[in-house]
C-alpha cells in the first residue's frame, strides 16, 4: 500500500485527474481527502464535488456504508458543502444528509423512496419544501414501494406531482420516472385534473397512463416547456370532445413518446398534437401501431416531417400491425426501406 501511494502521489496532475475521474465521486473524496495538501486541493476541486451520489450501486439503489456515510456526514460534507451542486440520495440516509446546509445546491434525486414517504416529504411543512423550496431548479423522485392500494397510489402520485409543481418557485426540471419500467410513478388525472400551472418548467420526464393525461400536460399550461419526455401505458383511446388537442405550443423543442401497449389512435390524437409542435427540433417516437396501413417512410414524411421545417434529430422503433384483411398488397422490405430515401437530410 506505501508503494502505490508513493505512486499516486508523485504522478502529475494531469495524469492522477484522469485516473480519478475514472472512479465515483464518492470514492475519490472519502479516499483522498484529508491526506494531503496538494491531493485535498485536487480531490476538492468542483470536477469531484459539484456531483455526488450516495447509493453503493446506482443499478440496485442500495445503500451506502454506515462508517462511509458517517465520516460523509461528520467530517467531508460540511468541508465541501458549498461547492455541492447536485445530489443523489436514498431514502435511509437522505435526512441525514439534508440536514446540512447546502448553499448551492441546484439539483436533488431521491431514490427508493415509499409512497407514503414520499408524500410525508413533499406535504406543505416538510424540511424539504421549507429549505429547499425557493433554491431547487432540479427534482427527480423515484418511488419503488407502495402499501396503498392502488387507488391510493394514484392520489399519492398525484399530490407529490402537484406540490413539487406548486411549491419548488424555481423548478426547471422534473423527472418524475427515472426507471419507467416501474408502476409506482404512473400519473393519471381522471376527469376533473388538478390546475397545475407553471411559468418555469423547461423540461419534464413522466410516466402516463392515459393520451388524455399526455394531452392534459400538453395543452399549453406549463408554457415554458421546450423537452418533454412521456411514456404511456394504456392503449384506450381518448374520448375526443373532451381533449384540448389543439393549441399550438411554439417554444416545444423536444418530444419523445414511449407507448408499452399497442397505439390505437396514431391519426386521430397523434399526428394532431404532433401538428402543434411545429418548432420540434428533436422528436423520438417508440410504438407499436395497429392501424389500417403501413406506417412507412411516406407516411412519416407527409404526416410529421414536412409539418417540423426546425427537426434536426428523428429517433424512431415504430412497428406497424396490419389486420390480416388488409394484407393482401403488403410491400416488399426493399420496397419499404425505399421509402426512407429522404431521411438522409436529417
């Protein structure tokens, strides 16, 4: 071991700060800091400390070490605290963590939480909104437990998505479905929504159930919105009459869609609102379709391209299924990829 650090230590600093950023934040600070002057310099410059996350694995969210997440707490965050930006944290050791002061943080990931604890951190008294509230321009909640049923969920998910909106002054980014493999985070509005508005959110990250609640986050009241991400779970197709599908949103730049179920209404409700985003410049669609023709490189063009004159970036797994009626004029693979000449200028 003094042989290695005889090594790291007399390496220049070029060289040591590549190899450190080959290692987590978190390991380099609760490793380095404190031995010497010229490492403590280097491991405190803001490459290791504007970003930390406190989770032993981000695949598995599993906690950290006690006697780690201790000297973190007693003896390294408070010496650093004022050049944190962004933390990653899990719901055994968040509190603690939080409970220093953190003048600079801008960004905040809360994993592994519960429903019912995610709903006790975001009520209208919590730490976290009292602290936090008029500072955080960065939210991300990851729930992975509910005891409620799943009613409740729905209300619970509903409520923690309407305080963050309502309360966090300075919100530029949500990600309410970091994993959106799981069924704790979907949001679904009902009939009577909540009138959640805001004049700050630019980007927004969320799992849906319905088109509806996807059109309800579209219809122009977060007007700043320029990325939106939205995964939908449910192939039911919207009641029309009641669906603002309508106004247009100019400052949109970014849309991406997920659909886990097959996709009923890609002319009816998709191709509309796609129609409202004419200042796309990037756009991601991922869907099975069960529609009445192919959705070709003709149709891509004639129905989304030709409408987006500012897209840059096409990202697109569109699987079309046909009716057996219908298939009798199929084309040929050749004659299909054929009819995506044209999408060489993107």
């Amino acid at each position: 071991m003094e042989n290695s650090f005889i090594q790291l230590h007399d390496l220049p600093d070029e060289i040591l700060l590549i190899i450190l950023k080959k290692l987590s934040n978190t390991d380099v600070l609760y490793s380095l800091i404190g031995v010497n002057k010229r490492l403590d310099s280097i491991v405190q410059d803001s490459i290791f400390t504007a970003y930390l996350t406190f989770m032993a694995s981000c695949k598995d969210l599993s906690r950290i070490a006690e006697p780690i997440l201790y000297r973190f707490f007693v003896e390294i965050l408070p010496k650093i605290r004022h050049k944190i930006l962004w933390l990653n944290l899990e719901s055994s050791s968040m509190d603690r963590i939080l409970s220093i002061n953190y003048p600079n943080l801008c960004g905040l990931a809360l994993h592994s939480l519960t429903s019912e604890r995610a709903r006790e951190l975001f009520t209208d008294e919590s730490y976290l909104i009292r602290i936090f509230k008029n500072q955080l321009s960065s939210i991300v909640i990851h729930i992975n437990e509910c005891q409620e049923s799943t009613s409740s969920i729905i209300d619970i998910n509903i409520f923690i998505f309407t305080q963050i909106l309502l309360m966090f002054k300075e919100l530029l980014y949500l990600n309410f479905s970091p994993f959106a493999g799981s069924d704790y985070h979907r949001l679904t509005f009902g009939v009577s929504p909540p009138n959640i508005l805001s004049s700050t959110l630019v980007q927004l990250r969320v799992v849906v159930d319905y088109y509806e609640d996807c059109l309800y986050l579209l219809d122009g009241r977060f007007n700043q919105l320029d990325t939106i991400y939205v995964t939908i779970c449910s192939s039911n197709v919207p009641t029309l009459p009641v669906i603002n599908n309508k106004k247009k949103l100019p400052n949109l730049k970014c849309f991406g869609l997920t659909h886990k179920t097959e996709l009923l209404a890609y002319n009816d409700i998709l191709i509309p609102l796609l129609h409202r985003m004419s200042n796309l410049e990037e756009l991601s669609l991922y869907f099975d379709s069960f529609n009445e023709k192919l959705i070709d490189g003709y149709n891509l063009e004639e129905n989304i391209l030709n409408y987006m004159i500012q897209l840059k970036k096409f990202k697109f797994n569109i699987r079309s299924i046909i009716p057996f009626v219908n298939q009798v004029n199929l084309p040929s693979n050749n004659d299909i990829q054929n009819t995506f000449k044209n999408f060489t200028k993107l």
